[in-house]
C-alpha cells in the first residue's frame, strides 16, 4: 500500500502558504532562496515579496479561480507573480517563451487569462492582443518597473476583505495552475493541476529519491514553464529551503559560465546540454567542483554520454521520465544506482506499469504500453474532453510510450505509439515538419522521422523527400530545402539531413511506413 | 594589411561556409551580422559552430549569448589573435 501525500494534507490548503511559511523558521528564513544575476533573495524576502504581489493582484481586481498568465524568463518577478497569484487563489499559467508567437497568442486565448504578466519586449512582439477577457497587462520593465510598485505594497494583503486568514482559503483539490503541453494535436493543452500536486511532487522525487537538502544550490537547465523546471527550480528548493539560481542561460556556453559562478551543488540538465558541455571540454571546461549530484529528463540520455560524463567528471548522470501531465518525475535512476540507457525505477507513490494490448501486466522483457498512476495526476486538460478521457482512467495516465520492464525492475524506453518525438526535451510533430517540406516548390513527398544514430547519439530530425520530376537531388537543393524549413521553424525542428527517395514506402492503406524509413 | 585582408576573405568564407551548412541562409550572412542576436542559433547550432572553429582555426571561442559577436570580430580573433590567447 502505496503511503498518500496528498491526504496528510488539510481540507483547505493553500500551496503558496504552505512552502512560503514552512521556510519561515528562524533557521530558513535568512537563508538564500534565490540567486539571479547578482541579486540574491532570502526566504523571508522572497515571503513579503509574494504577498506584496498577491496584494497588487488584489488591487489590480485579479479575481479568484481566474487565469493570469505569466510570460516571463526565468526571474524573480516569475517567481513572485506564480506564487502571489496561487495565494490570492488565481491559477498561474506559465507560458514557455519559446513557443511561437502563434502559440502564445493561441494559450492567451484559450486560458482565458484575466491578467498577464510579461515584459517589454514581448509586448511589442505581440501587438495587440485579441482576448475578451484580458482585463489587465502588467509590464515588469514598464516606465515604473513591477519590483518598484511592489515595493510600495505593504503586506498585509487580504484582512478586511473577509478572509479568516492572510491566504485565500483554497481546498488541496482545486486547480492551483496550469501549464501548457505541445501535445499530438497540434495545439497545446492547459493541463490542470492541483494545490496538493507540487506537495506530492516533491516529497516523492525531491525529497525522498534525489534526497534534495537546506544546503543545496540548486540550477535546472529547463526552464519554469516546462513542468521539469518548475519542479526543479520553483517548489522542489522550496520544499526543503534550499536555494535555486533563476539564469537566462540560453546555451551550452551559458550554463558553463553559470555553474562557475554560482557554484551549484545539483545540477538538472537535459541530455542535449550534457552532450553540449562534453564537446566543448577542449574550449569551455567545465568546473564540476561544486557537483554532488546530475541528473536528467526530459529525453533519452544515450549511454555514451553517461560514460563520458562519467569518466571525465566521476559524476553519473541520474536519469529519469516524467509527463507535464503527471508533473514531474516518476520513473528515475537512484543516485548509486544509475542503469545507463534506462528510465529507470519507479519514483516512490507511483505506480508504474507496462501493459500489452489487452490492459494486462506485460510479462517482464515484453514490450508495452507505459501507464503511470499517482497523486501528482493532472485533473484533465482544459477544454479537451476527448483527449482527457483517452489520456486517463481512475489515477492512471497512459503515457503514449512504450516500454519494456526488465527482471531488475529497471525500465527501457523503446519507442512512441504514435509518430511523435523528442529532441532537445521538445516535441516534434512529424506531420507539422512534413508540411512546411511539402511547401517547397521541389517537394513531391515528404516524410520525418528521428534518427537515432546506432552509437548511441542524440535523436536527430531526418527528412525523406521524394522530388517533382523536374528536380534533382543536389546539395544545393538539399540546403534550400533546409533553409527553406528554417524560415519557418525553431532550430530543433528542422532537419538535420535530407536524404531524397525515388518514392517514400508506404503502407496498404497509403500512409507512410515511417517504421520502413526508421530501417533504412 | 593586404595578407590580412586576404586572411578575413578566406576565414569570413570559410565561417560563411560552417553557417550555410547549418541552414543559414548566405543573404543573411554579413561582416556585421550577430550570430544571436540575428541568427537565433541554438545550442546545438551554437556548439558545433564553436568545434569548427577550433578544427580550422583552433580558435577557443567561447560563445556564450550574453557577449554577442559580429562575423567580423570572429574574424578578427582567427586573423590577429589576442596576446593572451596565443600565450
């Protein structure tokens, strides 16, 4: 019997309470909660900040249950607008500031967000925003900056307006914040999270299997808006009063720089960046002095890199799975005892399983379907009936993955159910690359499929094309194609090589045989 | 002066010719052009630019996003490299 997080919590909870005062002892609350640039924030700070900011919602007219978005790199105004907004009982959306200016557009609407927290530059790139519910922007760089109007919030927010208590009195099972998943649809989903979810979170994979402590520093190469990058850097410190470093690090370059200035003790990266850091061993070391533990997600760490890693830092790559519906992270590698290659066991409180076609355990080797249950699931996504019922049953999510559980209790990531991939941690819809090929004046045909290059590397976009009779293959035309594909999508979607077929195989029914491609 | 001419044509080329395999296109390819700020490369583009570098020039660039680079100052660190790098 599996121990439950989230009924050890009360009835009525309010998440940004619970973390914000629990750091509050006289032991935590002088100590650092954030680093960003040279500014650091003490947990008591980072405390009266989030209530100023809940209390300039309040006075903006932020209503509770309402959506406020927050597009924001990675700083402390994030960090305070997410949690002010969570005490006031408004539900967060962070918005990934490398979607598309489409996909923002898309979110802005979809939520419904009453308030929208951004900076300038954003709203230039957006113009105006088309929403009938939009009431309020509120600009962290504008003519008197959010830092300088919170400044002159005094704090105590909520008494007199009927509330027993400082903080919105919200239940642990009531949405808490959303965030946006690119999912198989082409448009992204809110999926819906709850009050209890970050608790469970990280008392389960924080806590209890990576073991974070107080003293740890803390830098997550994903970003906030990714549901990895909430967890590591946003509640998972906080759960423990460690301290988390907020970096606009936007390369491998970056990240090297940030972690010999800021010293981290665990660092959660992705395995591109790893891959990254190892190249550049020559040109950028990396100072790994600091490290007591890495860990990865997001997508599959190739083996070589757990090796190389290992032989040139002595450090082991902790790797592990999660889904942005179930939160965070449920199948993971242990500290001393990491299995290279796989995702590997179960995070405590999950239930992890491979089933076969018929919904049953699939015998261990055996390949199947990966279902996950536990606390941390997402309530459904926004909107999206159909695509919630299928997602879940009862506290199970089935993932789309297929998996084998070996004897050991390890598991081994051995494909998709459907044709979607990961690179870089990002989804990449085959058929949304396929059709900004196929616009391309020589492009008969078109299919994408990832690459996974036999050492072991990282997966890799690959292009089939078939041409028009009045082309020919050439590497001319190879690089139009690409820069053609360039123009109109983010670096990792386009493809790495194009490799030109008389016709593309296909099955009876006249799809393409993406498994043929994946042979050749 | 005349050699070091010559020696910006062949490296500005040869950088030309590392950017355009990475799906750049030529147009957008200036002396003056800031590989973030105007080419957006991202990391994996940003590193294997990086490793060229060093193979043909064994240049140590760092190219971190918060010190953007003109081509032509790339250039210039291949051409005339500072004291203390050479050291």
């Amino acid at each position: 019997m599996m121990k439950s997080i989230s009924t050890s919590l009360p009835d009525i909870f309010n998440v940004a309470a619970h973390f914000l005062e629990a750091n509050l002892v006289p032991e935590r609350r002088d100590r650092v909660a954030i680093y960003y640039r040279d500014d650091t924030y003490t947990y008591a700070q980072v405390h009266s900040w989030v209530r100023r900011m809940a209390k300039f919602l309040a006075e903006l007219g932020g209503e509770r249950e309402r959506r406020i978005a927050i597009l924001l790199p990675d700083t402390p105004e994030f960090v305070f607008a997410f949690w002010g907004a969570i005490w006031l009982g408004m539900v967060p959306v962070p918005i990934n500031t490398a979607c598309t200016l489409e996909d923002v557009r898309y979110i802005l609407q979809d939520c419904r967000a009453q308030v929208l927290v951004t900076d300038r530059s954003w709203l230039e790139r957006l113009g105006k925003i088309e929403s009938l519910f939009l009431q309020h922007v509120v600009q962290i760089d504008g003519d008197r900056s959010l830092m300088s109007l919170l400044s002159q919030q005094d704090e105590s927010i909520l008494q007199g307006r009927g509330y027993a208590n400082d903080w919105v009195q919200t239940d642990r099972e009531e949405p808490a914040f959303w965030l946006y998943t690119s999912g198989s649809t082409g448009r992204p989903k809110g999926a819906i999270h709850l009050h209890q979810s970050m608790v469970v979170c990280a008392e389960n994979y924080g806590k209890e299997l990576v073991g974070l402590q107080a003293n740890d520093i803390i830098y997550s190469v994903a970003k906030m808006p990714f549901a990895y990058g909430l967890g590591n850097t946003l509640y998972m410190p906080m759960s423990v009063g460690a301290a988390a470093i907020l970096s606009d690090a936007a390369n491998a370059f970056d990240i090297i720089t940030d972690i010999q200035t800021y010293r981290p003790t665990v660092l959660f990266g992705i395995p591109g960046i790893y891959a990254g850091i190892l190249s550049l061993a020559e040109i950028a070391p990396l100072d790994v002095s600091s490290l007591r533990l890495c860990l990865s997600a997001a997508e599959q760490l190739p083996p070589t890199i757990w090796s190389k890693w290992r032989e040139l830092y002595g450090l082991e790559i902790c790797e592990g799975i999660g889904t942005t519906e179930l939160l965070h992270i449920f199948l993971s590698n242990r500290p001393g005892a990491c299995r290279p290659g796989t995702s590997g066991r179960p995070v405590p409180g999950y239930d992890v399983r491979v089933v076969d076609d018929r919904g049953c355990t699939a015998l261990d080797g055996e390949i199947g379907a990966l279902e996950v249950a536990g606390e941390s699931l997402m309530l459904g996504y926004w909107n999206r009936l159909s695509a919630t019922r299928s997602a879940l049953y009862g506290t199970t999510m089935r993932t789309g993955d297929k998996y084998i559980r070996d004897a050991d209790g390890y598991f081994r990531f051995m494909g998709r159910n459907d044709d979607f991939f990961k690179v870089n941690g990002m989804w990449v819809s085959p058929f949304e690359v396929e059709d900004v090929l196929l616009q391309h004046q020589s492009i008969l045909d078109a299919a994408v499929v990832p690459n996974t290059e036999p050492d072991g590397d990282l997966t890799q976009v690959i292009a089939y094309v078939s041409l028009k009779s009045d082309f020919a293959p050439s590497i001319e035309l190879e690089r139009s194609i690409r820069q053609a594909v360039k123009a109109q999508l983010p670096p990792f979607k386009v493809p790495k090589s194009i490799q030109f077929l008389d016709a593309l195989p296909r099955t009876p029914t006249g799809k393409v045989h993406r498994q043929a491609l994946l042979k050749i | 002066m005349t050699g070091n001419r010559t020696n910006n044509l062949t490296v500005m080329d040869a950088i030309e010719t590392i950017l355009v395999g990475l799906g750049i296109p030529e147009d957008t390819i200036r002396e003056d052009t800031l590989i973030h700020a105007h080419l957006g490369l991202d990391s994996v583009e940003t590193v294997k630019l990086s490793l060229e570098l060093k193979r043909q020039f064994d240049l140590d660039l760092k190219l971190g996003t918060r010190k953007d680079l003109t081509l032509a100052e790339i250039c210039q660190m291949v051409v005339a490299p500072s004291p203390a790098r050479s050291a």
